[in-house]
C-alpha cells in the first residue's frame, strides 16, 4: 500500500537524505520518496505495522507528521537529522 505523509521540520536536501536513509533501514518499506518543497514523505509499506513503524522512525529523527506535536527537542533532532543528511550527500 503506498502512504503519504506530510511532515514537520523538513527544510532541505539534508534532512531528505536522512529520511530516505533511516526509511530504507526499515524491514516493510520500499520505493521511498522525500520532497523537500511540499514536505512528504512517500512509501511503499507491506502492511500497516510497517506504515506505523516508519511514522516513529520520522517522529525518532525529528520529523512528526503534520498536526502532531513538534516540540522544542523534536525540532533540534530535525536539525541534527539534516546535519547528518548533508554530510552523509
């Protein structure tokens, strides 16, 4: 089933190739794709355990979905996220 979300704290390139990087680790995932202008994040998942494992891996690096909360700390893992994401490019 493929899923769309919209995020929180997605700025750039950098934190779209931390995404996609920590997304493809993920066992049930394929077909990743992050866009850095509208904010989503797009996937392939097997089932619904996979859907919601990945909406805690992006809530893990930084990047809630849209509508939920986004807390101080939430928002500096973002930053970190991206650092990682455009060293690692």
């Amino acid at each position: 089933m493929r899923e769309t979300f919209k995020v929180q704290n997605l700025k750039c390139n950098g934190c779209a190739s931390t995404i996609t990087t920590k997304l493809e680790s993920q066992n049930g995932l394929s077909n990743i794709m992050v866009d850095s202008v509208t904010k989503e994040v797009a996937f392939d998942a097997e089932n619904e355990l996979a859907a919601s494992n990945a909406k805690a891996v992006l809530f893990k690096i930084g990047y809630p979905l849209e509508g939920e909360d986004n807390p101080f700390l939430t928002k500096a893992k973002s930053y970190v996220s991206c650092a990682i994401g455009k060293s690692n490019s």
